[in-house]
C-alpha cells in the first residue's frame, strides 16, 4: 500500500503543475522534499510523513478547530450532503478533469469526485492545517496541501475546475489558475439553509442575495442546481451539526452543547450550487 507521503507525491506528478511559493519556478521532488528547479537559489519544501504539504510561511490563524472538523466528517458521512456532491459533478466539464477545491476543509468533497473518477487528478487547499491532516486520512489519492486560496503555487491554466464550497473566493485568483473552459464551482447558501441550527441560537434564516449578487457581477453563470432536502436527524447527529457549523464558532463549548442537549428533530440542507466561467 502506498504511504501517505507516496500518494502526494504521485498527486503532484498527475498535475504536474506546482511552483515554488516563493520564486515561481516549478517544483521537483528531491526525497522526502520539493525543490525548485531552474534558478541558482534552490528553495524547499518537506512533505511530512502525514503526506501533508504546507507553503505558507508562517501559521495562520482559523476559527476552524479540530472538534469542529471532527464533526464535519462525521455529518458528511451520514450522508446529508451527498446530493450537494452530486449535483457539484452533475454541472463539472466533461473529460478527465484537473480538480482544485480551494478551501477544502476536511477533503469530502474532493475524495467524494476522485473515488468515482480514477481518471481524474485534484489537490485540495486549505489555510488550516487541522483540516489537510484529516483530509489526507481520505483514500482517494489528491495533493493536499495547507495553502492561502489568495496565492496559490500553481502554474497558470493549471485545472479543469475550481470548487468553492461555502468558502470565500478569490475570483482573480481562481482565473489564472483555471485553463481555458475552465469552470469555477460556487456553492453557497440558499435561505434555509440550517435553519434549524439559526432557529436554536435565535438568528432569522439566512438572507439570500449579496453572495449571489457578487457572483453575477465576477463570473458568467453557465450552470446551476439548488439542493434543497431536509434531513431527519439523530440526537447525535443534531450535536455533530452543532458542532461541525462555523455559525456556533463564536460559543463556549458549555454554550454549544446547551444548544446540543435540545435537539430538533430535523436539519435542512439548501445550498445553491453554480458552474461558473470566469473567463473576460
Ligand atoms: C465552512 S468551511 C468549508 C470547508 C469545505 N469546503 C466544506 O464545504 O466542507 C470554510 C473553509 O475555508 C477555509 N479558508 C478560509 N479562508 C481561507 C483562505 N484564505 N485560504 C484557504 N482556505 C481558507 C477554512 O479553513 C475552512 O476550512
């Protein structure tokens, strides 16, 4: 079986594409590390045995915490979000695609596309490093790395398609990444979304509109779906969707599991879901 470093770097060679965060220049494998190639100055990357790689030069700062990405996998794998998956590969170019979630988080939605297509390759992006070392528990075989979605280390024109799935997008960014035809996934929430969640913390449903209408003013939209189900949910479930949602983040854990112990007996899900081109 192939180690979690191996699967990396084999990621890393299907894409082919990655560039020195510093100097730009593409990147080889030395080792266990990543040089740059082509300049007098050899800059280097280690990735560790977690087959984790991370180009940022200094830690920063998420209000995204292990408990919470514990949760989220939990969630994920009971299957709530699998038809927001669906309609994500549903609206994806046809052909073997090159796949960049930015903002990945725990990986799902990236592993969820490459177990289904052997043919494809991915790397999947996030700013917090507890989110890449679950991510790279998965079992597809992607380039995970702890990355700011604002400054990617690829190569122009290196992917078929961007995923931003209810994370904030750098739309310049994303354009010089994508290839020509290239599609840029935006899913983001539609007014019920967690209702039930808002409901018990007292916030009215979420109100629908500005991320829409940025969208429209960045990118053609070319494409689109609305999942909207409602999901009847456990009361362990409840606490793993208390637990697992940015919009608790602020709470103690004492406040987070007071809203726990009254759970709902159901969960909406309503996300929009938009194939975008992002080309002038
Ligand atoms: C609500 S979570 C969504 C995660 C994942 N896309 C999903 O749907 O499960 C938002 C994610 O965006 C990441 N994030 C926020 N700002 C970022 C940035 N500048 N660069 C990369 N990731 C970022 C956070 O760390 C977090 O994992």
């Amino acid at each position: 079986m192939l180690s979690k470093r191996d699967k990396l770097f084999l990621a890393a060679e299907a894409l082919g594409s990655l560039v020195c965060p510093v100097c730009r220049k593409p990147l080889a494998r030395s080792g266990d590390d990543l040089v740059c190639t082509g300049t007098a100055k050899k800059h280097r990357l280690n990735v560790n045995h977690k087959g984790c790689l991370n180009v940022l030069s200094q830690q920063a700062d998420s209000c995204y915490d292990a408990a919470l990405f514990d949760a989220r996998r939990r969630v994920f794998s009971s299957g709530c979000y699998n038809a927001v998956a669906d309609a994500i590969e549903a609206l994806l170019p046809t052909g073997r695609n090159r796949i960049l979630d930015a903002g990945c988080g725990d990986g799902w939605y990236l592993n969820a596309l490459l177990t289904r297509h052997h043919d494809w390759c991915g790397a999947g992006a996030d700013i917090s490093r507890d989110a890449i070392l679950r991510a790279t528990d998965l079992p597809c075989t992607a380039l995970w790395l702890v990355a700011d979605l604002r400054r990617l280390p690829f190569a122009d024109s290196s992917f078929t398609a961007v995923l931003d799935v209810l994370t904030p997008a750098s739309y310049d960014e994303f354009r010089r990444v994508l290839a020509p035809g290239g599609l840029l996934i935006k899913v983001y929430p539609g007014c019920g979304y967690l209702q039930e969640l808002r409901a018990a913390r007292g916030m009215a449903p979420y109100e629908e509109g500005q991320v829409d209408a940025y969208l429209r003013e960045k990118a053609t939209i070319v494409g689109e779906k609305r999942v909207t189900v409602t999901h009847a949910v456990s009361d362990e479930l409840w606490r793993d969707f208390v637990w697992m949602t940015p919009l608790m983040q602020d709470l103690s854990a004492e406040e987070k599991d007071a809203i726990a112990a009254k759970p709902a007996e159901t969960v909406t899900v309503d996300l929009h879901v938009a194939a975008c081109c992002l080309e002038v």
